[in-house]
C-alpha cells in the first residue's frame, strides 16, 4: 500500500511535538543580555552562557502553544487574510486575467524571458524589503501563470518565491536580515554592496536559468497557445496601476516610514476596496469577493501560526540559547574558512528552530562578532555567513510559515517542492559558501 506523504498542518504538528521533546532532551541555558540603545533591541552578552534547570514543556502548555502561536503571529495572519482578500477582489474584475494574458501573447515566442523579468521582479523586491509572506496571496495568479505558459506549479513557485528570497538572502539592502545584522554587528550599513550584488548575480542568474530549463510541463503544453486578446480596458488597465502603486507606496513604507505588518494590512484592504468599486464589483459584490478571499487564505494564516508555535515551545522551555551555544562556540579554534563556512552552516540549522531572519540576527549577531575579532575575521563575513545561511535556509526549512503556506495555496506538497528544488538550493548554497570564504579576503 502506498502511504501518503504528510499533510502540511501534520509536519508543522509534528514539528511542534518534537520541539516539545527536544525540551526534555536538551539542557536548559541562558545568555545574560542588555540593551542596545541604539536599536533599542535586547543582544547577548559574549561569555555569559549558563545552564539553568531544565524547563521542559509539558503536553498540556504543547497543546497550548498552537492558538497562542496564531495570536503571537496575529499581525502577519491578518496580513495573510487582508492581503488574500484583496487580491481575490481584484481577480474578481477580471483585471489580473486580461492583463496577464496581454503580457503572455507579447512575450509569446519569449516565454523564457517572460519569466526572467518576473524572476528579476521579485528578486528586487525580495533585496528591497524582505519579500516572502505577501507572494502567498499571489499564488492564484502564479498558478494561472504556470498553467499559461505551460511550466510546472514548482517551477512558478521558484521563479517568484525562490527568486525573492535570493534577492533577500545575498543582495546588499534587506531591512529584516543584512541591515540588522549589520547595525548590530557595528559595520557601516550598505557596506559591501558591490561584493554581495556581485554574488547575488551569479547566484540568481543560476537559479532563473535552472527553473527555465527545467520548469516545462510537459503535460500542459496544450494551453501555451492563446488567442490574441482583446485591448486592456481601461477599469483594468486603472486596477493594474494601483496594483502597482500600492506595492511601490508599501516598499516605501517600509524602508523609510517605519511600517509595520499593520500598515500594509491597511493598504491593501483599502486596495482591495478601491478595485472593487473601479471593478464595477458593487459594494456587496466587492464585500462578498472580500469574504471569499478570506476563506481561500485561512489555512494559509494556521500553517504561519503553527510555525511560530515551534518557535514558542524551545523559548518557553529555554532551550534556543544553548542550541545557539553548542552551534558556533566550537567554531572558535578552526581555520577562517572554515569557520566562516561553519558559521553559515550552523545559522543554517539554526534557522530550524528560529524561523525569524531578524530575530536570529539579534540572538548570533552579539556572540558571533567577539569570536570574528578575536580570530582575525571580518564582521562583514559573519554577516554574509548569517544572511546567506538563514536566508537560503527559507527555501528548505518546515518551520518557515511563508513557505508552507505558499505551498499549501498552491496545493504542492511538501515532497514534492523538495524533490524539485533541492539539486539548486545545494548549488546555492555552495556560491554562498564560496562567498563567504572570498569575503575573508575581499572584505
């Protein structure tokens, strides 16, 4: 008999079960830490680890931790829910499938430059402003994308998830990974721009190619042909531009405004509103296409809860600063390459267990820049070995929310993007670790 592989909420489940075992198994520990005025954040003191008396979670505070991690997340669930529902009002009007046919018939016999300019797109706006959760309610149309041009649902995954977290994970100006890391680890913030866009270069144009020549489907190449479509309207070609407009007003909002997961719930529930009625939708028609759109996100929203469950259960048994400890203190007495490779691999795991990029900064960034000085390393190598080691880690880990859930709205399952996706993740990470080694070098 042939056994199914898991439904995506059975691995997160299973997840938080054994988060909740390594409590017993793992010796409780703790880091003092202060706070650092100038990010008004708490960091770690080097030095300061000790092993406290275990905390281990109970069944009944495992059970617990599932709704608390939904109301933890609360911010990025709404964001899930409103952004979902916006976008399902505007591909009620019709505006995503004309303007998304007009663009497949002019790039017709270039369907593979089509999707180098949507892999470049999300590469920029993943370097830009850490894009990954906001892609889960674009699925619909990556899904009507991948059905158009006649390549995999991986495929199209890749080229918009994959390609984001790239661009966020090697380019030079992710607020939520590089710039923390760097503000903490007291080197000038956009340092070593050209060196990392010169690695985020060979690093995407590998990974665009890969998806090109291996992302047909073979099965659905029938669909590829279209007719010509007829002329954008003009409520289309106006619902397409605040499209746009309100991603360009929320990039702006969040690198020099300060916005937060609630900002852009409020600009895109106004979004949504605005297309609706320019849409011809009708206030209940836009109201009734809303709740529609909610309903398709919700499983979306419980798999990012349920991965910030993970993350509750190791803090509430204090097991994630011994974890951190066992990981890079032995790092100390090896070779520089080495140990920049080790500390890459070891943020890697790392991410595991701390599914947060700014979160991990905080927790590493403090004892990793000691341990730089006082072997001789660049603070710019532990940077790019945290940014390239948590970032690319993304495309892997099941305790990445944003992940499952574009996975889940895109109905893959897990088995299946792994099967697809692991041969270029590896090479990735091999140019992230020929980077850092250059970096000790070069920076």
């Amino acid at each position: 008999m042939k056994i199914a592989f898991p439904h995506p909420m059975i691995i997160m489940l299973a997840f938080v079960g054994l988060a909740t075992i390594l409590t017993y198994l793992i010796p409780a520990g703790l880091f003092d830490r202060k706070l650092d005025e100038s990010t008004g954040r708490e960091v770690v003191i080097q030095g300061s680890y000790k092993t406290i008396e275990n905390r281990p979670v109970s069944i009944g505070n495992m059970f617990l931790s599932v709704p608390q991690g939904i109301v933890e997340g609360a911010e990025v669930v709404v964001l899930i829910l409103i952004i979902g529902g916006a976008f399902y009002v505007v591909d009620k009007t019709g505006a995503f499938q004309s303007g998304l046919e007009s663009l497949i018939h002019k790039f017709k016999n270039a369907k593979a430059f089509l999707l180098v300019i949507v892999g470049l797109l999300f590469a920029t706006a993943g370097a830009l402003n850490g894009l990954q959760e906001e892609i889960i309610a674009m699925v619909p149309l990556l899904m009507l994308l991948s059905n158009k041009i006649g390549y995999k649902k991986t495929a199209v995954v890749a080229i918009s998830l994959g390609s984001a977290l790239i661009g966020g994970s090697f380019g030079p100006t992710n607020p939520f990974s590089v710039i923390i890391a760097q503000n903490i680890a007291e080197v000038p913030i956009f340092s070593g721009g050209v060196f990392r866009m010169a690695f985020l270069g060979i690093a995407l144009i590998f990974w665009i190619v890969y998806v090109i020549r291996t992302g047909k489907d073979q099965e659905n190449q029938e669909e590829i042909h279209l007719e010509i479509p007829s002329k954008i309207s003009v409520s289309h070609t106006f619902i397409l531009l605040l499209v746009a407009l309100t991603f360009v007003i929320m990039i702006y909002g969040l690198t020099n405004w300060s916005w937060d997961y609630n900002e852009m719930s409020a600009i895109f529930f106004a979004m949504g509103l605005l297309a609706g009625i320019i849409g011809k939708l009708g206030i209940n028609g836009t109201a009734k296409a809303y709740s529609e759109g909610f309903s398709e996100m919700v499983f979306a929203g419980i798999i990012v809860g349920l991965a910030r469950s993970i993350y509750l259960i190791l803090q509430e048994g204090l097991v994630i600063d011994t974890i951190i400890y066992a990981l890079f203190n032995p790092l100390e007495n090896l070779p520089l390459g080495l140990s920049a490779v080790g500390m890459m691999l070891s943020q890697a795991i790392l991410h595991i267990p701390v599914p947060s990029t700014s979160g991990q900064a905080v927790l590493t960034m403090p004892l990793l820049t000691p341990i730089a000085d006082l072997i001789g390393m660049s603070r710019q190598v532990v940077v790019l070995a945290y940014q390239y080691g948590a970032g690319i880690m993304d495309l892997v880990t099941p305790s990445n929310g944003g992940l499952m859930a574009i996975l889940a709205a895109a109905r893959i399952s897990y088995k299946e993007w792994i099967q697809y996706a692991w041969k270029p993740i590896l090479v990735v990470f091999i140019i992230a670790a020929v980077s850092v080694v250059s970096g000790i070098f070069f920076l």
